[in-house]
C-alpha cells in the first residue's frame, strides 16, 4: 500500500513538474544559420502556449551518403532531445522522493517510472525538418504535448492497477 502511494505520488509529482515548464520561453540562439527556421535556431525548449504545454527537441545530422538514414538519425537525436528533459525531471523528482522517504524508495518504483516515461515518448512527434543547402545538414523538429503525457501515465497507471 505505502509503495502504491509512493507511485502515485511521484508520477503527479513529474506531472507537476513538467506543467511549471516556462511559459513561453524566450531563448537567445548562438546558432544564427541563415535561412534557418527559427526552430532550428532556438533549439530544445519547453514552450506554454495557446495549444498547450509543449516540449520542444531538435535533433542534427550531417550530410551522409543516404539521406534517408540521415533524416532517421536528425528524427533520433531530437526525440533524444525530449527524452532527455523528461529524464532530468523524472530524476529530479525521484531523488526528491527519495530523501522524503528517507532513502526508502523500492526498485519497483524505480522501473515503474522509467518504464511510463519510455512509454510518453511513444507520442511523440517528428514535427518538421529543414535541410541546410550550404552543407546538406538535416535539422528535425520532434514535439510532445504534454497533455499527451499526462494521459499516458493515467492510462499506464490504470492498466497496472488491473493486474
């Protein structure tokens, strides 16, 4: 029972979390690609704006021979983007709940949350790609909503709690 609780409370613990993502973030580029999106130039983020609480990757890959291999490595590297905010939050609440419990917090708990935050990253999206001409460098856009994320988490939870 303590340790459903404990699941419960650090899954709405990252769902708050990543709802006080910034509201609109304003980030200065030191990229400057000329012709580039603006994507391309502001990079990963998390946005709050009218559609949502959004979190934004972008992923790059230089030219290479296949350029279908390399639109896959540009998609990979900016899902890895998304991945990486939701494991520096997932992280950040699990060592906080940690040191509330005082250093009690079973593996289960552990894998439990790992495992649903690999399951949000099944939505999310490959928005949009641009490809430099100057250098044949392929930039991805990957977006999660994280109203989707929150969903999956409900419906992971409920169908865990049938078992």
């Amino acid at each position: 029972m303590k340790i459903a609780a404990l699941k419960m409370a650090v899954l709405g613990g990252v769902i708050a979390l990543l709802s006080a993502c910034s509201s609109q973030t304003s980030i200065d580029s030191d990229l400057d690609i000329s012709g580039a999106p603006d994507w391309v130039n502001i990079g990963t983020q998390t946005v709050d704006d009218d559609s949502g609480r959004l979190l934004h990757g972008v992923g790059m890959s230089n030219a290479i021979a296949d350029e279908s291999l390399q639109k896959s490595v540009a998609d990979n590297r900016a899902r890895a983007e998304v991945a990486r905010i939701l494991a520096t939050s997932v992280d950040a609440m699990q060592a906080d709940y940690t040191a509330a419990s005082n250093g009690e917090v079973s593996a289960n708990v552990e894998r439990e949350i790992k495992a649903k935050t690999k399951l949000a990253l099944n939505g999310v999206k490959i928005m949009g790609r641009w490809k430099n001409t100057d250098n044949g460098d392929i930039y991805s856009f990957a977006e999660l909503d994280l109203s989707d994320l929150e969903a999956a988490i409900k419906r992971a939870t409920a169908l865990a709690a049938q078992q």
